[in-house]
C-alpha cells in the first residue's frame, strides 16, 4: 500500500481533517501543529487576524504549499504527496484573479476547459451559474466592463462552475464595500445551503463567521486557539483572545480576585466588588462581559459600578459609550439617543450572568450562571 492509497479512521462525516500540521518558511513557522476538522456539506469559518496562518492553512490544503511535518487526509485519503490537480478542491483568491483579456464566459468555462469537458455539458453549467450568481447578462463583456460587485461574481462562479468536492475562499469580499459585503454573505450562505456544498471559509471578520460558519476554528500566530460552533465561541470562549476577537464592542476584560465573604464569593478590582451567585475558589482571575450587559443603573439592583465616560458616539440609533471602570476602558452600547459628555460620572449596573472567568494565563475557567460550570 502506498502512503497516499492510507486511509484515516476518523468519523464518517469528516471531510477533511488535518493532523498536527506545521509549515515553515525559512525560520518563520507559520504553522504550529494545526488539528483541523471540515464536515462535508458545511461551512467551516477560519476566523483570525493578519498573520494568523488562515491563507496559508488554505494553500495546504489545496496543495499549493507542502508541509514540514503532519497529516492531511481528504475523504479518509492521505494528500500529503498529491499535486494541487489531484486534490479536487477549487480555491477563491481574495484578489479577483480574473483573465483579462476575455469574456466573462470565457472565465467561467476555463477550468472546465481544463477538464476537457464535453462544450454541451460546458455551456450548460456554464449558464445555469452564471444565471444563479446574478451575471448571467454580463456574459459576453470582458472583466474590466464590471463593477467589483459583478468581478467578484465571477471570481466565484469561476470556482463554483467546477465539480468539486470542497471549495476554499480566502477572505473573498474583504475589499468590497460594506453594502456589497452584506449582499455577498447573504448570497455565499444561500448557494451553500441550498448547493449543499462543502466549504472553507477565511475570513477576520467575526460578523462574516457568525452569519456563515456552521463551525468556526480561531487561529492565531500559527495556532487554534479553539473550534466549535459559532454559539460555542460566543458563549464559551476558550480564553480572552477568542473573547475579543469576537463581538463589537469586544468582550470587556477586567483583571481582579476571588474572595469570600459571609459565605459568598466576590469579585473585587481596586474599588470595584462585584458579588457572584457561584461559589468560585478564591484567587487572581480575570473577568469578562459583554457590551450588552452593561446597562445604565436603576434605583435598585446589585452589582452598580461609578464609572466616567471616556467618549460616546452614535451607532445607528444607539449610543457607543467608552467609560473608565477601575484601571480598565469598557464598552458598551446603549438603546436610544443618550446624552454623555466626556468626564460625566455615571452609574451602570452589571449582568453577569453569562460573564466569563478567565485564569491569570488567560484560559477560560467558568461561564458564570451555566448550571454545568
């Protein structure tokens, strides 16, 4: 038996699964040990920032990049040896990569071309996605006749039209504008869910994760920092890069200890006491919450903070407001058109159920008010 005739053992479902994957180059690891699971049918999100190694994950897997040490197995086929035409996957660059000096048809049936496809069967898938992405009309125009909205159409189309096992898509509407983002994840989720096609999708962007990934890995500086579902790293983050990489404003964090007093563990930062529900072991830990549990302070209630509004700013019909609570800067978004000037003391009240403990190295301890800790 061959190395690429092995097979791997893991569940049925798995579509790709990558094994303790590292990549160099030069003295630079870009890759550090990268365990990887991709479902078939699924939008699986590579959610991190630049430099995370989310394109270079891609480009092994596509086999455009060798890897220095580890395993990657496509329907239980071992691919590390496999040239990038033997691995049937299709790959979408962040820039459009289009042939310029053609018509958009002629883009879409190049790699079907390539396959020495029948031109009847050609022309008909040929037509029925560009009919699908919307740029069926655009067919005879060449690509510097289109707006960047139709140019990343046919990007896609360009990689949809072949028939694959499993799509990469490398940040692919990072440089389109906000409207054309949103128009572009509706329609990327549609064609997925509708297509049941397999999918990897980078991105930096948590809002294009959490509206398109079934699962989500976080990377950063080469690692996996956790994988779930898109509820799990919300709710669950594995530890205060996860936490922050995900939500606008991003989790608030405030460094402090456990005590206990009367029987009841509590929170406490410089002047700030927080009391807990949960009996939590004493120790330095730290604390985080989301915007949206910050609220601004009724008459009764525990749990109310001093703090001083450091800026506001409007979003949408809310107001954005940084405030000075202890040593640390919290944000958080209010309801309606509230008045704040910069300095003005205020009382908010915290929420803290579904608050995060964090160690001192930053890993997540409990999700406060979860019944199973």
């Amino acid at each position: 038996m061959t190395r690429e005739e092995q097979t791997d053992t893991s569940n049925g479902e798995d579509l790709l699964v990558l094994r303790n994957v590292h990549k160099n180059y030069g003295s630079v690891e870009a890759l550090k040990g990268i365990d990887l699971v991709a479902k078939k049918g699924e939008c699986l999100v590579i959610l991190g920032p630049s430099g995370a190694g989310k394109t270079t994950t891609l480009k092994v897997i596509a086999g455009l990049e060798s890897v220095r040490h580890g395993e990657i197995y496509f329907k239980k086929r071992l691919l590390n040896n496999l040239e990038p035409r033997e691995r049937n996957v299709a790959m979408v660059f962040e820039t459009y990569a289009l042939f310029p000096h053609v018509t958009v048809y002629e883009n879409l049936a190049s790699s079907l071309r390539a396959l020495k496809m029948d031109e009847k069967e050609l022309e008909e898938r040929v037509r029925n996605i560009a009919t699908m992405l919307g740029i069926y009309p655009f067919l005879s125009r060449r690509p510097g006749f289109l707006s960047g909205g139709q140019r990343q159409r046919v990007a896609l189309g360009r990689a949809l039209v072949k028939p694959v096992d499993l799509y990469l898509m490398d940040e692919p509407i990072a440089h389109l504008d906000a409207k054309l983002r949103y128009q572009m994840i509706g329609e990327f989720k549609h064609l997925q869910e509708t297509l049941k096609i397999s999918l990897i999708y980078v991105t930096h962007d948590w809002r294009e994760a959490m509206s398109l990934g079934n699962h989500i890995i976080v990377l950063n500086r080469g690692q996996v920092e956790q994988y779930g579902t898109k509820d799990e790293v919300f709710r669950r983050p594995a530890n205060t890069f996860v936490a922050q990489i995900i939500g606008d404003p991003p989790m608030n964090l405030l460094r402090g200890a456990i005590s206990s007093r009367e029987g009841r563990s509590m929170f406490k930062a410089g002047n700030i006491i927080l009391e807990l529900k949960e009996r939590l072991d004493r120790g330095n830990v730290i604390l985080g919450i989301r915007a949206s549990k910050i609220h601004l302070a009724t008459s009764t209630g525990n749990n109310r903070v001093s703090a001083e509004v450091y800026s506001s700013g409007r979003h949408g019909m809310n107001t954005v407001v940084s405030m000075k609570l202890g040593d640390e800067i919290f944000k958080t978004e209010f309801r309606g058109r509230e008045q704040f000037t910069i300095g003005q003391r205020i009382t908010v009240q915290l929420d803290l159920s579904g608050a995060c403990i964090f160690d001192e190295n930053r890993q997540l301890i409990r999700v406060l008010g979860e019944k199973d800790g």
